[in-house]
C-alpha cells in the first residue's frame, strides 16, 4: 500500500518539471529499458542516467530498483509518482495542444462549399461556433449542389469543400476527413400505395413518378447512374433545385423523392412518410481539400476545428 504522506512530506520543497516527468514515464513506457527510452526522448543514455539519479536525489527517495546498477522496476513510492506524472502529462500535452491551437488563430479568409441539404443538417452549428471561437476569421459558405462543388473545389475556386458520397470523388490530390455515415431513403405521401412495406427494394420503384434535385447535385448522378445499371425505369423524372420544392411535391400527390435519411429531421413530416431500402445508397459526408505544403493560419485553425467538432 502507498504512504503518501511519505511521498509528500520527501517531496517538499522538490520541483520536478514537466521534462522530469517525461523522462520518467518514458523509462518506465520502454521496460526500464534507458537506451531504448533516451533513443525516444533524442538525448543520450548517460544524460538520461544523470536527471533520473539527480530526481532521486532531489527528491530523497528511490524510484527505481536496480540490480548491478541497471533499473528492474519501480519502487512503491516510484509507482506512485509514476501514477500521478501519467495525469500532469496527459494534463500538460491538452493545454499544450489548446495553446497552439489558439496562437494559430489568426485573421484570413477560407472559401468553404457545403450542399444545401447538409449545410442544415451538420453545419448550422458548426458555423456559428467557428465564427464565435474566432472572430478574426471570415468563412464565406458557397452553397450550391454536390457535383458543382467537386467541380470548383477540383479547379481551385475553392479552398474546402463538403462532400456527399466523395468515394466516386477520391484523388490523390486532396485530403479527405470523413464527417457523417447515413444512408438515402424515399418519402412518400401517407396514402401511397407502398406505404405499408416494410422496407422496399429498387425495383420498386419501375413505373413510379420520381421528383429528383436537378443535375447540380451529387444526389441526381448517384440515382440515375445506380437505376440505370440496374435497368430501373421510373415512369417519369421531375427535376428541381429546390429541396423544399421536392418535399412539396409528393405530400399531395404518388410522386416519390429520394433523399438522405437525415431529411427527417430538417422537413416537416407532417402527411409524409419516410421508407428506407432493403439495400440502400450511402449518405456519406467528408471534408475535402488539396494537399498543399503550406497551409495559411486560418486554414490550419479551421482543419484543426473540423476534426475536434465532428471527433463528438
């Protein structure tokens, strides 16, 4: 069992630094193995040596058990210390990482396409909270469909861009930071005639009126590709940019859209029904930009950003 009070009452008046404590954790990380742990931290075996025997001198106490002078393990008043450097460490590393990511805040303008459907599905908080963390940045939204943003992010005019489904998208030239997982799904009026399966297949939808975002999204070309390699012919193809105009469309009528599943929570349901597929398209999301060798302080802060937001 430790003493702590032990432990306390030998380290008074003792100041150990955060490379201390470093140099600890790191003998212990390698199996008390010091080449090994001095080859980790880039100084020398005998200059790791000499800080560990004048930690413990410092602090008159033994931390390490030796056998024919080399470390075998911790003593208990070691493991306690151990213990406790392992929290001011992990502590010390976060505001390390808290600091730097604010000296980098700097002021600069970024470009950034995100779909209208996926603006209001993940990013309406995602804006406000950048622009409230960093006032010296100024993020202009293009909003506009998913093939005309792969477009202008490919030929520059953009510096990020928001991607649906970016596997038919991926290029050696860019960095891909996948954001949202979900799938596509069909909605229909309450007294539609398939309301009442469970789920549906693609075939389904032969001879259906389908109302479908126009050609400037990603959406269009990922359904009319899969239905024609699957010989689907719906009896007719209404196309709009509006996605409010879709929904519309069928709460009165047979007509069918087909939209991510998230289109749930963002339109009113009210006389609608959602049908998901027996085999259904991927709704996946990633932030998308091109490598570079040097990136400026607001485009490092807002990469930064975008993976602590959406790692929750």
């Amino acid at each position: 069992m430790y003493n702590e009070h032990k432990v306390s009452q030998n380290l008074s008046g003792v100041k150990m630094d955060i490379t201390q404590l470093k140099y600890l954790a790191a003998i212990v990380e390698n199996n008390f193995n010091i080449s090994q742990a001095a080859r980790q931290l880039y100084i020398s075996q005998p200059a790791l040596s000499k800080a560990i025997t004048m930690l413990e001198k410092e602090a008159n106490l033994q931390i390490f058990e030796r056998l024919k002078g080399r470390l075998i393990e911790l003593t208990t008043d070691g493991q306690l210390i151990f213990e406790h450097a392992k929290l001011i460490i992990n502590h010390h590393d976060e505001l390390m990482s808290l600091l730097e990511m604010r000296s980098r805040m700097g002021e600069g303008d970024v470009l950034l396409g995100i779909p209208p459907l996926v603006i209001t599905a993940l990013f309406s908080d995602f804006l406000s909270l950048v622009r409230e963390k960093n006032p010296k940045m100024n993020v202009t939204v293009i909003e506009n469909g998913g093939k005309s943003l792969e477009e202008m992010v490919t030929s520059g005019k953009l510096d990020f861009c928001v991607m649906v489904s970016p596997e038919s998208f991926r290029n050696s030239k860019f960095i891909e930071i996948p954001l949202h997982k979900s799938e596509y799904a069909i909605f229909v009026a309450e007294n539609h005639p398939l309301i009442d399966k469970q789920r549906i297949s693609w075939n389904d939808l032969n001879n259906e009126d389908i109302a479908l975002c126009d050609e400037s999204f990603k959406t269009y070309h990922l359904f009319v590709d899969y239905i024609q390699s699957q010989n689907i012919e719906p009896h007719s193809l209404l196309t709009a940019y509006s996605w409010d105009y879709l929904f519309a469309s069928i709460r009165k009528s047979n007509k069918i859209t087909f939209l991510p599943d998230a289109s749930q929570n963002i339109f009113n349901m009210n006389g609608v029904k959602m049908l998901r597929f027996e085999n259904p398209m991927p709704w996946n999301i990633s932030f998308v930009y091109r490598k570079k060798s040097n990136y400026t302080t607001a485009e490092k802060y807002l990469i930064d950003f975008v993976k602590s937001y959406f790692k929750k």
